[in-house]
C-alpha cells in the first residue's frame, strides 16, 4: 500500500475514535510523514496501565519514513516517542519547549535521537512534503498546526487547539493569520474534536486569576493547587498569586520538576515563579505557603495521593489546610479521584473542584462550538476529517463543518485510510490498527 505522485492520504493508527495515543500518518510519493506518537492510560488493577498505538504498519517501512512531528508536549501526543523510537529511528522536529521535553524522555531512556528544534513558524521540506508550523493556542506552550503542501495537494492538521486570545504564556490566538490562511488552497481540515458537543466558547487562561485568586486568598492555612503539570499558563498564574498574595511557592512531583525546567530553559515562567525548596515548608507558618503538586487524576505515586494518605517524605497535611482541582477529570478516573478527595476530607482538608467553586478555576484546551465553526468558515477547506475524539465527538463536528459549509465530511476511524487527493474517499480498515502495552519490565505486548 503505497501512495504515488498523484495521492495524498492520512492514515490514523492512534487517536481516531478515542481521546489519547495520537499517531497520524500522511502519505505522498511512496513517503511518510509522522505527526506525533502519543501514549494512553488505561484504568487497570494496581493503577493506570500504559498503552500505545501498535507502529507496525510504519516500523515494516522505515526507509520510508521523512520525519516524525512533535505537534506539542502532551502525553497522547509525545508520551510514546521514547518507547517506540527505536523501531523508526528517524528525525524528529519540534519547536523549543516540546523539544526539550522530549528530548528529557529520550534521554531518559538511553537514546541519541536526532530532534531538530524548529521556529514557531517554521517552513521545513521533508522528503517530498513542505511542512509549515502554524502557533495555534492550546493549554501548552508552542503548540503548534501543521500546514502540509504536496505537488498532489494541501492538508491543514489543526493539532489539539483552542482559541485563546490572552493565553497568560506564549503567543496568542491570532484571528487575521487563520482568516489569512483561508486564501491558500487547502483539500482538507484535519480537526480536534474533543468539545464539538460542548456550546459556546472555551476560557480563556486569564480568565481563570480571579477565581483561583479567590480561592487561595481565602484560604486560612496552607494551600495546594493541583494542575495537569504541562500547562504552563496555570503555573503562571498561581505563581502571579503566590507572589500577589505573600505566599511561599513550592512545586511537589517530578513531572512538575521536569516541566518547570523545560519551561524556564524555553523562555517561559517569569522570575516571579520562584520556588522554595520542599523540605523547608515543614517550617514555614501554614498561611504562608502555596504548593503546586501533581496528582490531579489521583495517580496512586503521584504527590498529591502521598499527601493525602500522610506519606510525602516532606510535608504532612492538617485539618484547615485546602487543596484545589484546577483540572477536569479526565473520563475512567472518576472513583481514583473520589478516593483521593473521601482521603482528603478524612483529614479535614478542604476540596474545592470546579463543581463547588463559584468561580471559574479549570480552563479546557479545547475548541468549543462556536470557535470550531469560525476555523471552518476562515479555512474554507472543502473536505473535514475529525479526530480526537470518541464516535460521537467526531461525529458532532462533522455536523458542524456540514453547517459550515464544508462539502464533504470523512468520519473514520484508526486505521482506515482517508484518501484526500485525487479523489476523496475511506478505505475502511486499510491497515491493522491494535495497541502496545507498556509493561513493569520495560517490555512492549500487544493487547
Ligand atoms: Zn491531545
Ligand atoms: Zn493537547
């Protein structure tokens, strides 16, 4: 199954039909194009269990492969890079901080991968594709959108994405360059699909200080804030608190660590996100400090579980002290988090979830309704393709595009071959499409 001269194809093996393990595949010209290699967790006895996109279909054919895209630093995007690299071995791309972050997890696991660390707007040819990064706002920094241009055509892959127009980190959502990009010929829209059944408009970042200042100001002891370790803005903007409101600030949790520093070597996080180190905050009068911890989808190893259960090496939680969910659950960690915060309450530690606050404190980083009908409307695309997402997510925003006046919708799923030039069409489970899971040993099994 080779795409020629006239073709040009995208093949999902991850990520199509379901939230996490992203793995695109676009096809020209007998070659290949990844764009991001994302892992998925997957509710199991004794905690979450690892899974990935089985690679099979590309590893057969890695001569054929032009390069791997890193479309920014989420886990369903770059969390199985460092597991499966070594059956491709090919370059990888990305701007600055994605770089940095996988770059960290390559390390980690012995390897020398090449990543070249591209511009946030960047236009790079890639064997026979001309590749060109597009600064989209997401609830990570640099995410970037993929502008893909062939002599057979032209793909617009959005990556995970929202309209943000004071996203507190990084550049924000430009209207004119979207509206822009509408008079280049494009055959299709590759979209996120994650919040087409939610209406409206998503927060912006910044509209969360007010809430979350609230939250923390009235707190009468020490406060811990919960947050998906990755989203830069929210560090931020508890770090703005900590300073506006005299409190200490301290990070619990290595991923936090981890994305702390690619953060700070990328430029981000104002001097301002100054942390102390954990073990002095023992010391330290309760009402003084303010702690970012990990564990917000209550990870059993996480810092947040070890406070909750009286374990963290360094600090012992107490009756008044408040701990608050600046994250959504993400779907199949509903009973992990309620035996965190039963655990919490059994303390008598405050919770505040978005559910119980009277301000905004969690911000998706996803298109909601309205702002997926302006991308269609600004991209004029004649063919939409959605992904990230369950069957019904993709099937809302199929709906939407339709009333957006995009011709043809394409709904699939991993492993069916869309076919977007010269004809549009779906070669429905072209390539086999299973899982890989990680297990305690290192070792990869097919589920
Ligand atoms: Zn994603
Ligand atoms: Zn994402």
């Amino acid at each position: 199954m080779t795409p020629d001269s006239t073709e040009l194809w995208f093949l999902p093996l991850g990520g199509c039909g379901e939230i996490g393990m992203n793995l695109n595949l676009f096809g020209h010209d007998a070659r290949w194009l990844m764009v991001d290699c994302g892992v998925t967790f997957e509710q199991g006895v004794g905690g979450n269990r690892v899974q990935m996109p089985n690679p099979e279909f590309i590893a057969d054919q890695k001569d054929t492969l032009v390069g791997l895209i890193a479309t920014h630093a989420h886990q369903d995007h770059i969390g199985a890079i460092h597991l499966l690299w070594q059956q491709f071995r090919c370059p990888i791309y990305a701007t600055r901080f994605t770089a940095h972050v996988v770059a960290a997890k390559l390390r980690r696991a012995g390897y020398h991968a090449p990543i070249t660390v591209v511009e946030q707007d960047a236009q790079i040819q890639l064997g026979p594709f001309s590749v060109r990064w597009l600064p989209i706002t997401h609830s990570t920094p640099e995410t970037s959108a993929l502008l893909i241009e062939t002599a057979a055509g032209t793909i617009f892959h959005t990556a995970d994405w929202k309209v943000d127009h004071q996203p507190v980190v990084g550049r924000a959502f430009d209207d004119q360059s979207w509206q822009n990009l509408g008079s280049c010929p494009i055959d299709a829209i590759v979209c996120d699909s994650t919040n087409a059944t939610e209406t409206g408009h998503s927060l912006s970042e910044t509209d969360l200080l007010p809430g979350l200042h609230q939250a923390i100001a009235e707190a009468p002891k020490r406060v811990v804030v919960a947050c998906f370790a990755s989203n830069v803005a929210r560090l931020q903007t508890i770090g703005n608190i900590a300073a506006a409101s005299g409190r200490y600030l301290a990070t619990l949790g290595r991923s936090l660590n981890d994305m702390v520093a690619s953060a700070k070597a990328s430029g981000y996080l104002l001097d301002n996100f100054d942390v102390i180190p954990p073990h002095d905050l023992g010391y330290l009068p309760p009402e003084e400090v303010l702690i970012l911890a990990t564990g917000s989808q209550g990870e059993a190893n996480a810092a947040l579980n070890r406070l909750a259960h009286g374990t963290h090496p360094e600090l012992e939680l107490e009756p008044l002290d408040r701990v608050i969910f600046s994250s959504k659950t993400i779907p199949g960690n509903e009973s992990a988090i309620r035996q965190l915060t039963d655990a919490l309450r059994d303390l008598d530690v405050e919770v505040i979830e978005g559910a119980n606050s009277q301000l905004p404190i969690h911000a998706s980083g996803h298109p909601c309704v309205a702002e997926l009908q302006h991308m269609y409307q600004w991209i004029g695309s004649p063919l939409a393709i959605p992904v990230h997402g369950e069957a019904h997510h993709m099937a809302a925003n199929a709906d939407i595009a339709k009333r957006c006046g995009v011709a043809q919708q394409l709904v699939g799923r991993n492993g069916d071959l869309f076919r977007i030039r010269p004809t549009p069409g779906i070669y429905r489970q072209a390539v086999a499409a299973g899982r890989l899971e990680l297990r305690p040993n290192g070792a990869l099994v097919e589920v």
